[in-house]
C-alpha cells in the first residue's frame, strides 16, 4: 500500500504502541493499538496462500473481534475455496462455526452462544487438534477466557483428519475465495494470530486483568511454526504484514491504511512540464479519482495536457491506465516524455474498461505529476489516462471516512494523546419506536438515510459527565434539511425519539437555550461537536469555524445521553468519526475522544468486589461454606433452588442469620413463619469473608443443600456495621454502603401516615421492597419507573403513588397507604398501611439507588418483537430484575452465571402468581441479551417485551469503560 503525504492515524498523530498504565489502574499489557475494519461493500478482504505445508492437524487461531453486521452469514478465516472450504464463521443466525464443507459437512462444531452485540470487542481463541483420542479434544473455542461446552452441533473431526489450514491453499481473511459479498466479515479484527502445530488454550494471548477483573490480551511469547503469523495492524505501507518473524505476509485487498482525505489533483503549473513536451501545454484542473474511474483524469489530442498530483510516495512499482491511439506519448514528473503507441482501442471505445494497463520502468520515488501528449493531428489520434496504480493498488481519491486502519482497539491505554480504547459507533440494535434505523455501513460509521420514512441512531456509548468531541460529515444532502438533525444529543431510557439538543442541517437548533441559528451545512461539510456535559454546554463548528454556544436543559444530568442522529422525509448519508480515525479539525483544549479510555474512572472498577451471583450444587453435607466468587463479605443472601420449585429465601445481617430468619418473596409470610420451618429444611447460617455458610435442617436440606440439587444465590454488599439512624421520625437500624448505593434499614412502624425514616444513604433510592416482619402482609416494592419521581412525599398534592407488590404478579397500582416514597436524599416517607408502618411491628427495607456504571434502576418501552428495544445500562449486567408495570406480568430474574452467553433463558420469578416458584427453565421463552453496554430483550412476551412498560433493577458485572462483547 503507497504511503501518502500526511498520513496519520487515531486523534490527529501517528500509532505507536506504547505500553502504559491507563487511569484508574486497567493495566493492558500488551497494548494493542490498532484494529482493521472490514466493510462488505468494498469487498475487503487479506489473502496468502502458503508456499508449503504445515501442520494441517494442529493448529491455533486467536483474534479481537467487533462486530459491524450482524444475522448474516460472515467467513472471516478461512482457507481453500467454496468446492471444499474451511474455516470459521458467524451463522445467519449469529452463532459461530468451525467447519470444514464440501458437498456437505464435513465436520461442524457450533456454538449455542450467539455473538449479537456490535458495541465491543470479544477474544476468540480456536484450538484444532485431531490427533485428539477424545472427539471432543479435537476442537475448542474460547470466548474471553473460558471454555465453551454448550454447542448446537458437535460433529467433531474424524481422529487424525487433515484441515484446509496450513495447506498450500489460499487462506483469507475476510471472505472465503469465491463466496458472494454478502458473505463478506462485516466488522474489526485486532491482534490476529495463527500458531501452526499447536493447539494452545486463552491463557497464551489473555488475561485477567487485576483491577477490573476484564479478560485483556496478553502477549503470545511461544513460537508459529511454519505457516504460522501474528496480524498486528500496526504497518500502514503493508496492512497484511506478519510480525511473528515468518514473514508470511498476507496481500492486503481494498483496504485503506491512510486517514487523511488524499485530493491527489493539484492544479499543474509550468514545473511540472516534460523535459521535451511538444506542442501547446494546457494545465488541467482538478478531478476525482473514482474506481472505476468515470471520467478521464486527463487528454489530450494534440497539445501537451499536464496535470499536478498531491506528491504520491514510496514507490517501487507504478502503472498507468491507458487508452491511446497513433502517435501517444507519456511522461511523470519532468522527465522526457516516452511513446506508448496505441492502446486499448480507439477514441469512439475510449473506457477505463478499454483501456489498457502501461508499466513504467524504473519509476521515480516520488510522484508529482503526468502529462500525455496525443500525437499529430490526424483522426482519431489521441492519449487518456484513466488510473494510476502505485505498488500494486489501484488509487482513488480517499475520504477520511474510506480509512480502514482504526485506532479502534480492545486495550485501553494512554497513547500520550487523548487515550485509545474501544470507540464509539453506531448502534444497530437500537430500534427506535415508530422510526426505523438508517442503513448502517462502514464500520458503522456511515449511516444513510433512504427516502421514504424517517429514522433514528445513536452511538454505542453514552455519557453522563465529562467533556467529549466528535465530527459528523455530509456525504450527501437530506432533501428537506429542516428535518435532518445528524449532529445531536439523545435520550434512550424510555422513549427514544427525545432529543436533548441538535443543530439542523438548515442551521436551526433544538434544544440550546434561545434557540440561536448557526450556518447551513451541506455535501463535504464537517460539523464538529464540543460536548462538555459537566457544565450542559454544546459548541458546534463548521468545517473548523465555532458557530457559537448554546447551554442545553436535561432534567435528569445523571443518566446518560448520545450522540446521534435523526433525519426526517428525504434521504441522506452521514459519515460519523469519534476519533478512531484523524479528526479534520483539532479539537477545543480539554475535549476527548469518544472511547472507553476517556469515559471517567467508575466509582466502582470490579462490581464483584459489591455483588455476586454464586451457583452450587448441593451436596447433603452440614454445614457447608459456599465461597463465592466476589470479594466481600454477604449483608443480604438471596437464594432460590434452581433445579426444583422451592421458593425463594432471604437472609439479611442487620436481622442476623439462623434458622427461622428467612423471608419469602414469593409469599406474603412473616419473618419465620411455620409454612417455612427452616430449622428442619435449611438456612443461611452465617457468613465470612468471600463466604456463607448453610445450616443443616432437622429434616433435611431441601432449601439450601439438597444432593444434587443446583442453587443460586445472589449476594450483596451493604457496608461494614450496622448503626443507629435518626434522621427520620422513627428511629431505624441501618448497614449502608453509600458508594454501591444500597442499605438495608430496620424499624418499628409507629403508624402515622407521613412518618419517615433514614436509609443511610447519599442520594434518594430509585428501588426499595419492604416488609412486615411481624405479620403476613404482602410486600411492597417502590420503583421511581413506576410512578413516583424525584422527591415526591405523601400527604402533599401529589395525586398518584403507584407501587407494586413483589410477591404478586400484578401490575402497578394507584395506593393510598401502604406507600413509601423518597424524600429528599436521606428520607424516606411511609404511609400508614399495614404493609410499611403499622404501630409497634417491625419492618425491613432494601434500598438501592443508581450508582454509575454499577447499578441502575429505569423503564422501558415493550415492542412485542424478537428484536426488542435496547435498553442502555452503562455497564455489562451480571443481574437484571424486570416487570410488567402496564399489565399482571411475572417479576423475571435473569443472571450471568445461570446463563454465562447470549440468549440468556433461564428466569426465575419471585412472585407467586402463574408458577413463580418453578426452576429456571419454567420461562425459557423470555430470552434477553446481556450487552458490554445494556440489554436487549429478544422475545415477544409480556413478562419482558409486550406493547408495555417495564420497570428494572439492575446490577453490573463490568463498567462499559472495561466491558467485552460476549
């Protein structure tokens, strides 16, 4: 690939890789500071075919993978041809395939996990060794560090089997030789490496990352074998450069390593003429270079046209299309013009596709300019130019949006600059209402809009706090400008058709405050955006040029807001950089790119260090301490037998642990009550650090510990002690841990309606469940999605307090006392109902608030489609709590570790209508996808995804910052 002059890559500087300690303490090491982008459209693919034969029964193929398309089919290693291909696939229905195919399969070992989520990178690490005695040996995948044992189909390899890789046949990357397109990997792939003759596991290219707990890559420190090669992306004048010291190169085919927009046409002036140009010099203006080209880049009959070239560099090899006929002459830079003669036919079939390639020998280092002589007057005589090819590819003229090379990476680190990371795109599962999405290309970074119906986009990423900048190019025009806002801020919680703020196309606003009128913007304009969310401030800059500020008004500054796009009636393409290419314009001092390097730091890096979901099998042994993966001590144990219909049991440390301590959420009993018995069916006895130990019941130990019988529990952190509180009117006991935003509150009702309590807490609870310990009321459950908002408070003019019960499957309803609310940041108000104050009886509370890249309590739209709304966290959940507030609904659980990939099926329900208490396969028809940035529910139910709303509570296993695609 030619090296042109200013190529650059990431923010505005040049790629090295840099090992470093990125903030809050992620360490990756090595850095990988590039990915490749593979777009489908322009057929880009790396092809090598091996000069001998390696190990065709043992090999290891490791790579970063971002998905860009999705429910397609994408080959993206590959080898040999669609006769008899082999290789690894994602499925048309997004599961993944190592198989080999000819005239049917061969063998196929695929995946039940799906890979559906295009905001993140995952590690893909595949093993082949069918020298295995063990069928199942024969072929091994890993997703981020673990093993995959849930497959679709497991024909493995007969033993001893030879494989289409190592084999002196093409091997691709990107496509399968032969394959349509629309086969074509559609996405990114970083630090790619085949070892041939081993089969090696994860733990030889990742790690676990110390502090975050996040599967990074590693550096591979063992040999390749003979075909063997490490891809690192790092070499923009050779994109298929192998770094393994093989040398095995792959041939790098319609990939761009440059970024900078390449106008290669410059008007000539008289330095450019031939040393012995003949005849009348005419100087041509500029064109564009096209592929194919469709008009000529210059000629001429009888003059001398020359025309002047952005210097072209680093040139070993250089060819010309031509169409010429009788007396042609050619020349480049200054040097004597050469005769060509005729050429690919005559001027009445003068076509790129006519014309014929014309080699220069001994070319020149540098190009400056051409220049093309049509010979003596005489009919038909005549020389165009319709290509130039330098170093084997052809040249076009390049936008910054044509860059394949991205500083796009699955590390994060300081590059000494504004930090690399995994940037920002488009998100395609984002299904906006009554909108559609636009056509997604590019990387998703393109996004057209056709004419015919409004749409809706937004970035993968989100924020709530810091200051970000990010450029949106026209690449065509909307037909009505007035209704094309693709430079923008967006709100997605609920209804995803709010805008927070937007400068049209017609220079218009939304959102700022006087609403001020900026330029126009059109074809080839670059809006730039200075996003300072801390101060709710926008400035918008035209090709470089401020259009001014405007103060924007959000009324909830805590959740998170998006760039993106919304374009009415008309068409319209927008090519979108959030700096994993070369800005056009140097941003404003202070602003950031839009990767996870530069999101803040989360209060909370490793969420297992707060919760955990820990799954065992029973074993019949008393007692028995469960160690669970988190790093704390349990403050509040809720389990469930998985594998039987037992009900769910809750243990706290503020009414201490022991037999007859147990609360039902799927009953409205008290606190121990005899339908229970514990003592003689099992309980949670105590707990330790990282532990908590079960107590053998009387009877048995159906309830915690039964032979064979599977459990989950899942755990949280609620502080140090518990203390005296009495910041409300009614004394309480309160364990609270401010920084993961949950308590655990204890009080004796006095029965007043208006009466509050303290919680412990630093800001007013989004989610809280209480109940009567002393008597078999139900429990209550306040959610602020349900109805309450803000610092609502009993007894005043507020007119609505709906709440929900957490042991039944109703819908939300408007009560009169049974009531809590928050009130300001440290109270809660109770009304007088026996569910939360009645005089002398005892109560518990749980109470938990939003905490940024932890936990988060919210609302959303049903769609009543298989492909759900997106719904954005701000993390990767390890938990998720979901109902139906609109209509009676199961409260459905979802998990990571009853489900460790994507469709996530097994739900359990805490309530006791409609089966509540089954295993966790009773729903298996309500199936959700955990994202590295939210969930997506994939199912047509009431219980998560009807025409409805739906409230949810939710608990992180990673922050988006450090969060994989899985």
């Amino acid at each position: 690939m030619p090296l042109f002059t200013g190529s650059r890559l990431g923010f505005g500087k040049a790629v090295a890789v840099i090992a470093a300690v990125a903030d809050g303490g992620w360490e990756s090491s090595p850095v990988v500071a590039n990915s490749l982008r593979f777009n489908s459209g322009d057929s880009a693919y790396l092809n090598r075919t091996p000069s001998s034969v390696g190990n065709r029964k043992t090999f290891t193929f490791s790579a970063w993978i971002k998905r860009s398309g999705l429910s397609s089919v994408n080959k993206f290693f590959m080898a040999g041809n669609l006769s008899d291909e082999h290789g690894i696939r994602f499925e048309s229905n997004d599961q993944l395939s190592v198989y080999r195919y000819s005239s049917g399969f061969t063998f196929q070992v695929k995946t039940d996990r799906v890979f559906r989520d295009p905001s993140a990178f995952f590690h893909l690490v595949v093993a082949y060794d069918s020298s295995q005695n063990t069928s199942s040996d024969r072929v091994k995948i890993y997703i981020n560090g673990a093993q995959e044992s849930d497959f679709a189909t497991s024909n493995y390899p007969s033993q001893n089997s030879t494989y289409g890789m190592n084999n002196t046949v093409e091997h691709n990357i990107g496509r399968l030789n032969g394959a349509p397109t629309s086969e074509y990997f559609k996405g990114y792939l970083a630090d790619v490496h085949m070892v041939d003759g081993l089969a090696l596991d994860h733990t030889s290219f990742g790690e676990e990352d110390a502090t975050s707990g996040t599967w990074v890559p590693k550096e591979y420190t063992g040999s390749y074998g003979t075909n063997g090669f490490h891809l690192k992306f790092d070499n923009t004048s050779d994109l298929g450069e192998d770094s393994s010291g093989n040398d095995n190169d792959f041939t790098a085919n319609n990939l761009t390593a440059s970024d900078t927009p390449l106008t290669h046409w410059r008007q000539a002036d008289s330095s450019d003429n031939p040393s012995n140009s003949v005849g009348t010099v005419t100087y041509k203006s500029q064109l564009a270079f096209t592929n194919p080209q469709t008009s000529k880049l210059i000629q001429d009959h009888q003059n001398t046209s020359v025309i002047g070239l952005q210097n072209i560099t680093n040139i070993t090899s250089l060819r010309f299309r031509i169409c010429s006929r009788g007396g042609a002459m050619f020349g480049v830079n200054t040097g004597a013009m050469v005769s060509v003669g005729t050429l690919g036919g005559d001027f009445w079939n003068n076509t790129d596709a006519n014309a014929a390639w014309y080699t220069w020998s001994n070319p020149p280092s540098t190009l400056t300019s051409i220049a093309a002589y049509g010979g003596n007057s005489g009919t038909g005589n005549f020389t165009a130019v319709w290509a130039i090819e330098v170093n084997g590819v052809r040249i076009v003229d390049l936008t910054a949006a044509d860059c394949d090379l991205l500083s796009d990476s699955p590390s994060t680190y300081d590059d000494g600059g504004n930090g690399v990371g995994n940037y920002a795109t488009l998100n395609p599962l984002l299904l906006p209402g009554s909108y559609s999405l636009p056509e997604l290309s590019n990387g998703n970074l393109d996004a057209t809009k056709p004419s015919g119906y409004n749409c809706f986009c937004t970035a993968t990423i989100g924020v709530s706090s810091g200051k970000y900048y990010w450029e949106v190019t026209a690449v065509s025009d909307a037909l009505d400008t007035s209704n094309a806002r693709p430079a923008g801020c967006y709100n997605v919680p609920t209804h995803v058709t709010s805008w927070v703020f937007s400068y049209k196309q017609n220079g218009g606003t939304e959102g700022l405050t006087g609403s001020p009128t900026f330029a126009t913007y059109q074809t080839g304009d670059v809006i730039g955006i200075a996003l300072n969310v801390d101060s709710t401030e926008v400035t918008f800059y035209k090709n470089g040029t401020s259009q001014g500020s405007g103060a924007y008004s959000y009324t909830n500054t805590a959740d998170i807001i998006f760039p993106g796009l919304y374009v009415g009636t008309g068409g319209g393409t927008y090519s979108y950089n959030f700096g994993q290419r070369a800005f056009a314009y140097t941003p404003p001092t202070g602003f950031k790119a839009l990767n996870t390097f530069n999101l803040p730091d989360p209060t909370i890096a490793d969420p297992s260090k707060h919760f955990d979901v820990t799954l065992w099998t029973g074993d019949n042994s008393s007692p028995r301490t469960i160690t669970q993966d988190g790093d704390f001590t349990p403050d509040l144990i809720w389990h469930k037998a998985r594998s039987s219909s037992y009900h769910h049991y809750l243990h706290d440390a503020v009414r201490t642990f022991g037999a007859n301590k147990e609360l039902v959420p799927s009953t409205a009993d008290e606190e121990g009550s005899s339908n229970h018995l514990t003592q003689n069916h099992g309980y949670v006895s105590g707990v330790g650090a990282s532990t908590f130990t079960l107590g053998s019941g009387a009877t048995n130990q159906v309830y915690t510990n039964a032979s064979a019988t599977t459990y989950v529990a899942w755990n949280w952190d609620a502080g140090s002690s518990t203390v005296t509180n009495t910041d409300g009117t009614i004394t309480s006991s309160v364990r609270a841990n401010p920084t993961t935003g949950f308590s655990i509150v204890s009080y004796t009702g006095e029965g007043t309606s208006g009466d509050s309590i303290g919680h412990g807490l630093n800001a007013a609870p989004s989610f809280v469940i209480i109940k009567n310990r002393d008597q078999g009321d139900a429990w209550a459950a306040m959610h602020t999605g349900s109805g309450l908002s803000g610092d609502n408070i009993v007894n005043t003019s507020v007119a609505e307090y709906y709440m929900l019960y957490l042991d039944k499957n109703n819908a939300r309803a408007n009560w009169t006392s049974s009531v809590v609310a928050p009130n300001g940041s440290s109270l809660l108000t109770l009304g007088s109902g026996g569910m939360v104050n009645i005089d002398t009886e005892a109560y518990i509370a749980y109470c938990w608030h939003s905490v940024s890249g932890y936990s988060k309590f919210g609302l959303y739209e049903g769609n009543n489609s298989a492909d759900g709304p997106f719904i954005a966290l701000g993390f990767r959940p390890a938990m998720i709590l979901i109902k139906n507030i609109d209509s009676s609904g199961n409260w459905a659980i979802y998990d990571n570790k009853r489900d460790t990939f994507n469709e996530a099926t097994k739900v359990l329900c805490p309530d006791s209508g409609g089966g509540g208490n089954a295993n966790d396969a009773w729903q298996s028809s309500n199936p959700v996808d955990f994202l590295s940035n939210g969930f997506k529910p994939r199912t047509t139910t009431g219980e998560v995804n009807d025409t409805d709303t739906y409230i949810y509570a939710a608990w992180a296993e990673s922050p988006t910052k450090y969060s994989n695609a899985r």
